[in-house]
C-alpha cells in the first residue's frame, strides 16, 4: 500500500467515525428529549391522580350525605327491563331475570 492510498483509507475511517458520532449525539439528545418529557408526564400524571383522589372523596361524601333512597331514573329503566349495573347497563334483561349487580346498585 502506498503513502496516499494508507491517507485515503484513513479519511474515508475518519468520515465514518464522524457519521457514527453524528448520529449517537443524536440518539443521545432524542433520549434526553424523550426522558424531560417522561418526567413531566409523570408529574403531570400525579396532579391528575390527585385531583381524580379529591373528586371521588367529594362523590362519596356527596352520595353518604344523600339520603338512602334509590335513585327513581335508574329504578325506572331496571322496571323497563333494562340493566343499570356497570357490567351490563342498558343491556335487555331476559324474561323474569333479576341481576344482583343492579338490585345492589339501586338499593345500597
């Protein structure tokens, strides 16, 4: 191998090591990228945690403060022969079916 042909494999090894480093500082800054934003989601996630935490403490203080009466719009639809349970709401009830998830619902 000559002088020139040794300089010429050493630019195009050269060229390629900068390629690669190009692209890890890429792969680098999209990864610092992605874990600021995981960061944020995560606190972001956590307010939504607890603000979801408020409101349901809210709804159940609101529903112990009601009185203990069933609801007349959900006793309607089961009398129509209707689910009102969560498993099956708004689901036909077979003839003379009665499903223990809506009575517990209506009269708990």
């Amino acid at each position: 191998m000559t002088k020139k042909e040794i300089l010429e494999q050493l630019n195009i090894l050269e060229d390629a090591l900068n390629q690669t480093l190009a692209q890890v500082s890429s792969i680098r800054q999209k990864l610092e990228d992605s874990q600021r934003e995981n960061a944020t989601l995560r606190m972001e996630l956590e307010k939504v945690r607890e603000h979801l935490a408020e409101l349901e403490k809210h709804e159940v203080q609101e529903t112990t403060s009601t009185s203990d009466e069933p609801n007349p719009t959900l006793i309607n639809i089961f009398n129509e022969g209707f689910h009102v349970c969560h498993l099956h709401y708004a689901e036909r009830l077979d003839e003379g079916e009665s499903c223990l998830d809506c009575l517990e619902l209506l009269y708990r």
